[in-house]
C-alpha cells in the first residue's frame, strides 16, 4: 500500500503572505539553508503551484528539502549547519565558521546553559548574537509562541523574511548580497499532501504495515525514508494535525541497507522499558519507502522509545542494529531522542 493511501488528508493551505517578486522565508525548530552566490536560475514559479501531490520539476545542482505539507528546492552545494544561538561562546571558532556561507539551519541541541553576554545593541533581527556570527541561511520550522512574526524586517544591512503556511513557518536570513538569491530559493514553495520524494504530510496512524511482505525475498532499487515527530516530542505546540513529516531523503546503496533489515534478528529493540514511563504503541517514526520489481513496499521504523524500537515490514518486527539504522540519518533527517541502546546504534558520533 502506497503511505499516501494510509496518511491523513491534510487541506491544501493558502500562503498566508502575498508572494511579491519571490516568495518569503521563516524560522523555527527545525532549519533550512542558505545561499550560495550562484547565478543558476531559480525554480520556477510554476514549479511552486504543483499541490496535486505530483512531482514538480527539479533543476539541476539542485534539492528538495520538506517539512509537514512544504518543500522547497534549495541548492545543493548548502551544507547542514546549526546556526549560532545563545551559545555562541562555547566554541566560538566553530561558530564562525558556520558563517562563512550560506547555508541549511539545523534546530540545535540542548543547551549547556552557559551564559553569553555581548557588550553591542540587541539586533532587530539576531537579538544578542554579536555580529561576526550573523549569517546568511533558512530554517524550516513549525509556528511557535516564541516564532517571529510575519513579514519582513530590515536592520543594519541584514534582511529577514518570514512566512508561515498553516502550521508550518519558513524564516530567511540574508545580507543585501544574497538577499535576491533568498527571495528565489523561496519561491519555490510547494504545498502538497505528498512530497517530491512520495512521502506523505503527515504519519500513518495504524499501527503496523497494511500491506505485509517479507524483506528477505525482494530486491531494493530505491529507498527513501520519511521521518515524522513524535507527539509531545519536538514539534508543534499547537496543530490541527498529528505527526507531521519532519523531513525526507532518498538513501544510498538501498539494497545494501534492505539486506541489513532482513539479516537483523526478529523480536524488535533494543529496548529499556524500565528506564521510562510505559506508554502505548503508536504511530511509526519513520517509514522507509522500498522501490521493488514487485512494486512499492514500506518499512515501518521505531527508534526513539525505550520500547516498541524495531522495523517491521507487517510479518515481522526486527531488530534495530547499526548496519540497519545509522545509514538512514543524515542533512535534517535526524534521531534526536532515543534511549542509550538505541543511539549506540543508530547515531555513534
């Protein structure tokens, strides 16, 4: 069964600000990139219309990065990078670096409650960050009480734009040199059911596999996870949907990683259950998109439990070990809540 038949429809949301000469950006959580000085033609605009769910066109040098209903396609030389926050003194030199381009804003970790104080005025825009770690980079976010709000600000030579669509906010960060490159990369917005990856706006519900087939006897030509929140985890404080897709990727060598599932031993985990309060099994956290010769199959991933962990193709739930589960993480694609026996394997840096 294709996710998108087992995903809640979500309605199509109407951007909430006017698209000018291009479209706007916003912050929150989770980050998108920045720009790199290029002249390469944005997306266009037509592009940004493409709310059927059908696949809109790519260009070349050129990805797609997707959050709940939204994606946008952003170039491919952004690296991932967390922005420098309130933390910004407890490596400073790492910080700085993360200035030197443009680039993808990841949400950062915790904190390690350090004090940084600055001497200089409050930025409209950075607020107490000082200047030398001011930088040019999106993130892709759900609406918070702490959000900005709509619209544009200008400040000392650095612009920001934030845009919300129902739940979901965008905020970009540019100086007058990137400032036209940022207003092209958010135009190419996409609100759609089902991203350009085939992967659903929000979770399936159920929870097992509708369609059970067995890892072992297929072959793996393509493979794309779909990362999804937890509810009460990170996310949206207030949503009018459940589990709303966090981020996709398509995977490397899937048929390596598929031999990986079906080597791992039946019975699911690691799991700690009594490390945690008991909770009922929900939901995947991730679902894992298998092109075959017999068609579309789906994995149904936990990771972030102290129970419940495993994946599970319908018949049988198996094991989560580190050939299995360290290869599905990376850009925004990230596990950042699970129990020690879980991270051990699946996230060893």
């Amino acid at each position: 069964m294709d996710l998108a038949d087992a995903a809640q429809p979500s309605r199509r949301r109407r951007w909430l600000a006017p698209l000018v000469a291009a479209v706007l950006v916003a912050m929150v959580g989770v980050g998108i990139a920045v720009l790199v000085g290029t002249d390469e033609p944005a997306p266009s605009a037509g592009d940004r219309q493409a709310t059927d769910g059908a696949p809109s066109t790519l260009a070349e040098g050129w990805r797609y990065e997707s959050i709940g209903d939204v994606s946008i396609q952003v170039p491919d030389a952004w690296p991932y990078l967390v922005p420098p926050g309130d933390q910004w003194c407890v490596n400073e030199e790492k910080n700085a670096a993360a200035t030197a381009q443009p680039y993808l804003g990841l949400r950062g970790g915790a904190s390690t409650l350090v004090l940084c104080t600055h001497n200089g005025a409050a930025s409209p825009i950075f607020g107490d960050l000082p200047p030398r770690f001011w930088s040019t980079h999106i993130e892709l976010g759900f609406v918070t009480p702490e959000a900005p709000p709509e619209g544009e600000t200008e400040a000392d030579g650095w612009t920001r734009i934030v845009q919300r669509s129902g739940e979901v906010q965008l905020t970009g960060y540019a100086d007058a040199e990137h400032l036209a490159l940022i207003r092209k990369v958010l135009a190419s917005v996409r609100v759609a059911e089902v991203d350009p990856l085939g992967c659903p706006a929000t979770a399936p519900t159920s929870l097992r596999p509708a369609t059970a087939f067995d890892v072992r006897e297929v072959r793996a030509s393509r493979m794309v996870i779909c990362q999804y929140y937890a509810d009460g985890m990170a996310g949206p404080q207030s949503r009018t949907t459940s589990w709303p897709l966090q981020a996709s990727r398509e995977l490397a060598d899937p048929e390596a990683l598929r031999r990986a599932i079906a080597d791992a031993a039946p019975g699911g985990g690691p799991n700690r259950p009594k490390t945690c309060v008991k909770t009922k099994l929900r939901g995947p956290d991730f679902v894992l998109r298998i092109e075959t010769a017999e068609g579309l199959r789906e994995i149904w991933g936990r990771a972030g439990n102290c129970r419940y962990n495993g994946l599970d193709d319908g018949i049988t739930v198996r094991e989560v070990t580190a050939a299995n589960c360290a290869p599905l993480w990376g850009g925004r694609v990230r596990l950042l809540l699970g129990s020690s026996a879980v991270m051990e394997r699946c996230w060893p840096s």
